[in-house]
C-alpha cells in the first residue's frame, strides 16, 4: 500500500472532500448505480433491490439490517453472500446477541485509509510524526485501521499497544515509558482518562493493582503491596506524564467525548482532541473536524447517509418489505432527528440502506469547514450531526437484546441475564448508565424474597457482573475497578412498581412484545438518576 505525503493529501482532500453539494450528489447519483448493480449479484440483495441511480429511486428501496444479512448468511454461506476476496474480517457483539461480522476486500481497505488519512490531515496530523496506537486488537476494527494509517501516512517510529484488557493497558504503559517524542495518541477516551489520571493522581494505579490482587486473586493485604511492586515493575508514570504533557493531538473513538473533557484538558493541556465515529461495518463516518462547534462533520466523500424515524426502521424488521421513508441528506434542515441509514461501496459487500441503529440530531445541513492546505486555505462543508444514542434507548419496544455503551464497550441485557442466572434470588433487574467524569453503572436488583444478608447478597451480585470471562465485557469490571459500578438491592415489594407498569401497558393494548418495561436506561444526570428512583421505587439513592 502505497503512502502519501502532505502535499500528496492536500491534492486528495480538494479533490475528493472539498467540493460544492451538487458535486456530492452528482458523485452518489453515480456511485448509486454502481453500488446496487454490484450488491445484486449477492443473495442478500437478489431478491430486494433493483439497479438506481438516484436518490429519490434509492429511497424506494427497503432497509437491509444485519439481522437480514445474518439470516442470509447463515442460509447460504459465506463463500456465496461474499462478491471477492476477503482481506480482513472484523466483529463484535451485534444486536442479535451474535457476533456482528463484517468483510473486507484489498479495495475496501484503502478506501477507508484513504478516507481516515485525509480527515486526520485536515486536523493537523501530518505524515511523519510518531503516534501511539491504543486501539484494540483483532478482531477489533480499531487497532487494525489505525495501524494501516499510520502505515500509510508514513509515520515511522509510531507504535501500537492494542489494548484487551488491563493486562494489556500494564504493557502499554511499559512500553511508553520507552518511547520520547510522542506526538499523537489515538485511544478510546476512557485510555486517555486513565493514563492521564494514574500518570498525575499520586498512588491511583498502585490502589488499583493492590484492590485488584485482593479482590479478583485473593493475595492477602499484607502481600499485595509487594504484588503490585513486581507487577508494576517498568513502567515509569513520571515519564509517561512528562511524554504525553507534549503530545499535540488525540483522536478518540468508541464513545463521547463530552463526559472526559473536564479532566482531560487538565492531564493534557496541550492536546487537540478530536472524536472520531464509526462502526464495524462503516468504519468512519463522521469526525470532529471544527472544534469550535460541539458536532461531528459527516464525512460523505463515499457513503450516503439519509435518517428515518426510529419507529419506522423498527416495523421493516417485522416486515422486511416493508418501505421506510427517509430524509436524504441534501434535504436534511437544522434540528432534525432520526436514525442513521447508510448506503456504502463494498468489494467484498456493500451495504444498501443500513439501519445503523444509531439516531443522530442534525445540527447544521452545510456546516462551512477551514482547512489550511500548502496552496492556502480552502473552505468547503458538511452536514454536521450529533450522535444522541441507541436507537433501543430511545424506542418502547422489546428487542431481542437490548444494548447501551459504558466506558467505550458495550454492554447487552444477555450478559446481565447470564450473570445473574444462578441466582434464584433475582426476580428483576434493571440497569442505569449515569453521564458523568466518567459515567458510572447503577445495577438495580428487585430481589424475589428479602436476602438473608444484603451485604452479601450485593457481594455476590458483584462477583456475578465482574468475572473475568470472554462472554462478559469488561465494562463491569472496568467500573468496578474506578469505584463506578454500583448494585442497588430493592426490598422485594418494589416488584409492584413492575408490575403496575405492565398492567398499564396491557390496558393500552400493547403487543406482548411490548408488555414488559426496558432493562437498560441512560441518565443524563445523578439528579434524574435520584428523580427517577424516587417516583418509580420510592427509593432515595
């Protein structure tokens, strides 16, 4: 794979991002026909679509989700839904509850290279400079991508420390107290918390081992002291805050940004953060680009976004013919919402009218870019968005595994269900992601008798959440880790709050899919938190 120098990008980014509205539609009205007569030759699509070559034709055509995909590939087989060679693989935990594959070809690769490299050009990184890779391993898409830029751009002397687990972040650290003349970090935002805080908060990360050793490995107190000096041998915090105190610019990924930028701006006063968003299956398609503005610039150099009401993209999983009408995004105005639907190239697959599940606020339709390149400024615009969460975190219905993000790692009422299993104690459970600096958990318990022990009964709710298993994320333990994972034990009567709740809705008629109330909730703050315990349970935290 061949790289690019500055100048080399300079000429990409004119040619390929900086151009009117009407160039965009002209490009996408073209790469339309070339998309779905390509996607044709797939089952997943033989059946569904038909050759377009508008965006008004494309809006005729139904959604394809990846329960669709799934199914289709599970029919046929890999080797058959696939249209070329495979040159990676990526998944993670989907909304079936399965893992959510995707395939890549050679093509498919670069073009998303290309794509990350333009837009990491226009924030200021340039080939050459060193840059530390905190992103994850394989089968993770993030470590992967992110390596290949780096590649691609040049930057000789960068290094990756793909990250699992705490383990892994204990080897990262050793090897950065090597590393001089750091000048990028590209690292989910609760790695840049972490660092920042074990580098400059005296006797953090020591607490952390030391509890860790007691708790997860049962190492007596006296003895974890020295467990912490031989497993911490190494790694040298003072250097690793005085190398990243010089660093110049961060990209972030996996989840907000907003939550950490209190203390980040304090570790790292130097450092210009950028979120960037993407996915498996569309790898980067937004970033923030202006940091004068609190949004996401859409990044439509070769995918088309358009948005659909939640509920409408719900009913086409009930009936896969059924025709979501969308908002293409020329037509999008300020203040719009909806879930993101993306159509996309694909070598090896592309994607016609994916619900990506994500619903996205529309904050300006033509929001005007700067960007500084070797021939002088150039101005052009994007749409720029805001991703307001999970499409099941804001739709009353039953799916089949609902889902939320903690800490950058996403989490499934399965796990829960899973963990809490064995105990025939449990009769409810419901869980709360509370924003925050970081956000913390609330796992609140609605026993089926009163505990004998509440402690205890806490204690083992705890050690359900938190075993070190491959089917469980760490989110549990990551918060527990930070002190951020709460488990909240209701008196068993609380149960009636539940099930008035599911009276009501059988009053309304509702479907029984429908009947029981949401597992998971996202509060925006502790005061909402505390309203919302206070008038559901009459329960003040």
């Amino acid at each position: 794979m061949a790289g690019k120098n500055g100048p080399q990008l300079d000429e990409e980014i004119i040619r390929q991002l900086a151009v009117p509205y009407e160039r965009y539609r002209m490009r996408h009205e073209a790469l339309l026909r070339e998309i779905t007569t390509y996607a044709l030759s797939s089952p997943i699509y033989a059946d569904r679509i038909r050759p377009v070559s508008t965006l008004e034709e494309l809006g005729e055509l139904p959604l394809t989700s990846y329960e669709h995909i799934l199914e289709c590939t599970e029919r046929e087989g890999v080797d058959k839904v696939l249209l070329a060679p495979v040159e990676q693989a990526f998944h993670t935990s989907g909304s079936t509850g399965k893992p959510k594959r995707f395939h890549y070809g050679k093509e498919d690769v670069q073009r998303i290279v290309d794509e990350y490299a333009m837009v990491s050009r226009i924030i200021g990184i340039n080939p050459g400079q060193k840059a530390w890779n905190l992103g994850g391993p394989l089968p993770d898409i993030s470590g992967y991508f992110l390596t290949k830029v780096g590649e691609f751009m040049d930057m000789k002397g960068s290094f990756s420390t793909l990250l699992k687990d705490d383990k892994d972040l204990i080897n990262a650290l050793r090897r950065a107290s090597s590393e001089k003349n750091i000048e990028i970090l590209a690292s989910p935002a609760l790695i840049l918390y972490l660092i920042g805080r074990m580098s400059h908060e005296l006797g953090f990360l020591s607490g952390l081992v030391e509890d860790k050793a007691v708790r997860s490995y049962h190492v007596p107190k006296p003895l974890a002291k020295l467990v912490r000096k031989v497993y911490l041998r190494g790694v040298d915090l003072d250097f690793i805050k005085e190398t990243t105190l010089n660093a110049k610019t961060a990209i972030s990924y996996a989840e907000p940004l907003n939550p950490y930028m209190g203390e980040l701006s304090k570790w790292y006063p130097q450092l210009k953060i950028y979120d960037f968003y993407g996915s498996t299956e569309n790898p980067i398609m937004a970033a923030q680009i202006d940091q004068s503005v609190n949004g996401l610039s859409m990044i439509i150099n070769t995918i088309i976004p358009e948005i659909a009401p939640p509920e409408e993209v719900h009913k086409c999983k009930s009936d896969p013919r059924y025709v979501v009408k969308g908002i293409m995004w020329p037509d999008w105005k300020e203040g719009m919402v909806g879930e993101l639907i993306i159509t996309r190239p694909g070598q090896c697959l592309p994607l016609v009218r994916y619900p990506t599940g994500d619903v996205i606020q529309v904050l300006d339709p033509a929001h005007e870019i700067r960007y500084q390149s070797k021939d002088g400024l150039v101005t052009f615009e994007l749409p720029l968005i805001r991703v307001l969460g999970r499409s099941v975190e804001t739709l009353d219905f039953d799916a089949k595994d609902e889902s939320g993000n903690f800490l950058g790692m996403k989490f499934y009422s399965r796990y829960v269900n899973e963990a809490l299993h064995k105990s025939s104690n449990v009769r409810w459970w419901e869980m709360y992601n509370i924003k925050g600096s970081p956000a913390r958990l609330a796992v609140v318990v609605v026993p089926e008798r009163e505990p004998a022990d509440v402690k205890r009964f806490k204690a083992e709710i705890v050690r359900r959440l938190t075993e070190e298993r491959s089917d469980i994320p760490h989110s549990f333990q990551t918060a527990n880790d930070l002190g951020k994972l709460e488990v909240i034990v209701l008196p068993s009567s609380a149960y009636d709050a539940i099930q008035a709740e599911i009276d009501r809705r059988i009053r309304e008629g509702r479907s029984y899919g429908q009947l029981k109330p949401k597992h998971i909730y996202v509060m925006s703050s502790e005061e909402e938190f505390a309203r919302v315990m206070r008038e559901k349970f009459s329960y003040v935290p």
